[in-house]
C-alpha cells in the first residue's frame, strides 16, 4: 500500500489465535495491490505457512534458511564459572 507522497508501506496481518482467517485476508489483499506496483508477501507462519495454497505461485528458486548452532569447546568451557 502506498501513502499520499507514493512512499511504500508495510502492512501486517497477525493474530494470537488460529484459523482467524489471516492468510486469506493476507493473500487477498496482496493480490488486489499488485496492480499498483511492488507486493511482497512473506508468509511467517513457522508451522504452516499456506499463502502458496491461495496463490500457487511458480517457483524459480529456493534457498535454504538455518540457524547456526555454536560448537561448544568442552575443554575450554568453565560452564559458567
């Protein structure tokens, strides 16, 4: 969405509880702005993201996302000595 000076916007579809209906309200409101220019969509849900189930988008590439896991150096931990 954009503001009167044409700057973007973020906008955030977010509830504590599920099936509130905030992918459909999220997907639909994407789709009826991308008319207007640059939508992006970013589908947070770590459990179940299903914004593709509503847009079935063709995917062109991936990448993968972790989180680095620190070695722990057992001869120089003091285990918080």
């Amino acid at each position: 969405m954009w503001d009167k000076d044409g700057e973007s916007m973020i906008i955030s579809v977010a509830s504590g509880k599920g099936r509130t209906g905030k992918t459909l309200v999220a997907t639909s409101l994407a789709l009826s702005l991308k008319e207007r220019g640059n939508v992006q969509l970013l589908d947070c849900d770590v459990e179940e993201p299903n914004d593709h189930v509503f847009l079935k988008p063709i995917i062109t590439r991936s990448e993968i996302a972790s989180i680095p896991v620190p070695k722990v150096d057992e001869d120089k931990c003091t285990y918080c000595a």
